[in-house]
C-alpha cells in the first residue's frame, strides 16, 4: 500500500486529491496538512509516508523551502512537487531541494495517480510542459567554451587516444603548434588536463561520441 500525505492550503483541491488517492486499490492518504510547519510540528508524523504532494505557494513556509527541511527529517519521503509555478528557477529550486517530481495544479487525476506510481517505481514524475521547460534550461546552459573548429579537432583525436604527434600529423602542425593549441583549450574550458578537457567537451556535446 502506497501511503500519500498531502500539503496544501487549497481545501477543495487537497479534498479532490484525497477522495481520487483513497478510491485506489493501492494507495491511501494518511495526512493532509494546511502549511509546512503544521507538519513539521508533529514528531515523526510523516514516518510511514511514502510520497508526499506538496504545493509551492503556501502561507508562511513555502514549499521550497519545505521541501528540504521535510527531508532533512525524512529522508526517504518522495515529494512531489504540486504548483501552478512553472518557471525554471522554481522548477530547478524544488528539484535541487530534493523533490523527485513536478506537477502543474491543471494535473488530471489519473496523470496524478500515475506520478504517485511512477515515483515510487524510483521515477521521476513531471508534467509534459514543465519536463520541456527543463530540457530547453538544460540545453541553453551548455557550453561551447568559444572553441575554434581546430580546437574541436584537436579535442576530438585527443579523445580518440591520439598522441600530439599523430594530432600533429592529422591536422598538419608541428609538435609547438599542437602543444600551443592546447594550451588555449585548457585556458577557455578551465581544464586542468587532458581528460579534463575531453569530459567537459562530451559533456557539452562538443564531440562525436566513437
């Protein structure tokens, strides 16, 4: 049996949510809480909960702040975030925080079910809207480190487990040019050597994977 606890000030969509989870053959609600501190108030209230749905825009404590201070004294609960939010820096805040989901308020019950499910399942529930919103974050943060296409080559037979010799005869440098060219990578990535250099570089999808 999946046990639910809820946290959120709206009563009439805290009671929906409650009467769809205990219609479930798996699942109960064991808590529903208005705020943060009324459920922080009570010992170990939420021990033998297993996921939690809470919402951001609360009265006193928010959410996000919630959420990591639920976790410091639960550290197994699976909080799932609930918000009409959907920006980033809210999204981004919730998840580092440690909420293993995100969920718009517009949710439909059987997409809530679902999350509940998935979450437990060790997934990572979030509505269709907001997974694009962090994708499109996520690949806006990545960088290209304003490499030049030679300093692409270059870090492509390096990653290839060439040598600055065979670099050289590759690309058609001598040995200095090589080792200057590198020099300037380390420089524009931060790197502090090779491997360095060639995992930011995979990690930003700067090279062909082989």
């Amino acid at each position: 049996m999946i046990k639910v606890s809820i946290i959120e000030d709206n009563k009439h969509l805290s009671e929906g949510w409650k009467t769809v989870i205990n219609l479930e053959d798996d699942m109960e609600i064991q808590h529903v809480f208005l705020r943060c501190e009324d459920a922080l108030g009570i010992a170990n209230v939420l021990e033998e909960t297993n996921v939690l749905l809470l919402d951001i825009e609360l009265p006193g404590m928010s959410g996000i702040k919630g959420v990591k201070k639920l976790l410091s004294d639960y550290p197994n609960l699976l909080v799932i975030m609930i918000t009409v939010h959907e920006d980033v820096d809210h999204i981004y805040s919730a998840l580092r925080n440690g909420a293993v989901g995100y969920l718009n308020k517009t949710t439909k019950p059987t997409d809530l079910l679902d999350a509940i499910r998935v979450a437990v399942n060790g997934g990572s529930p979030m509505s269709p809207n907001i997974a694009r919103r962090v994708v499109q974050r996520f690949q806006s943060e990545k960088k290209d480190f304003d490499l030049d296409e030679k300093e692409i080559q270059i870090l492509q037979s390096l990653a290839s487990g060439s040598s600055y010799k065979m670099v050289a005869k590759q690309l058609y440098l001598s040995i200095d040019g090589v080792r200057y060219h590198i020099r300037k990578i380390y420089q524009k990535m931060d790197a502090k050597n090779r491997a360095d250099a060639i995992n930011k570089a995979y990690k930003n999808n700067l090279l062909d994977n082989q």
